[in-house]
C-alpha cells in the first residue's frame, strides 16, 4: 500500500536528517532500535499515540508521515 511504503521512507528520511541513529529514535518512541528499524523496513507498525509524538517531534503533520499529503507542514505547537 502506498501510506505504507511513504511512511517507512519518509520516517527514515525524518531520522537521517536530524542525525539520529535509530537508537537515538527509539529513546524519543520508548521502543528499542530494532523496533524503529522494523518500522523503517516496513514490517512493523505504530501505534496513534507514537505517530502524535513523531509528528510533533520532526515538527511535520501525521499526513505527511502516512503519505496522505507530500506538505510536511506543522500546524501545531512548537516541540519542547
């Protein structure tokens, strides 16, 4: 499916920009780095609450990250 393939590369994409290895990531999830590779290849999901939070923290809305939308703006709150 087409949010699928868009979400795996785009969360890729989001963490290589920022310099973060996956480790780093998955500190900011509470999940291990072998959880954020798995969503990275694309065989492992997330759940809303962890999508909010990736959301709000690469400062781009969740459509941007389902591939709903290719506008990666933020609506929201400044990240703290």
């Amino acid at each position: 499916m087409k949010m699928e393939l868009l979400f795996k590369e785009r969360l890729c994409q989001l963490r290589k920009a920022r310099g973060l290895s996956q480790k780093q990531l998955g500190e900011v999830l509470g999940l291990t780095n072998h959880a954020v590779s798995m969503m990275e290849a694309g065989e492992r999901g997330t759940t809303m609450e962890k999508l909010a939070v990736l959301a709000e923290y690469f400062q781009v809305s969740t459509d941007y990250l389902l591939g709903v939308t290719d506008d990666p703006a933020w609506r929201g709150e400044p990240f703290e």
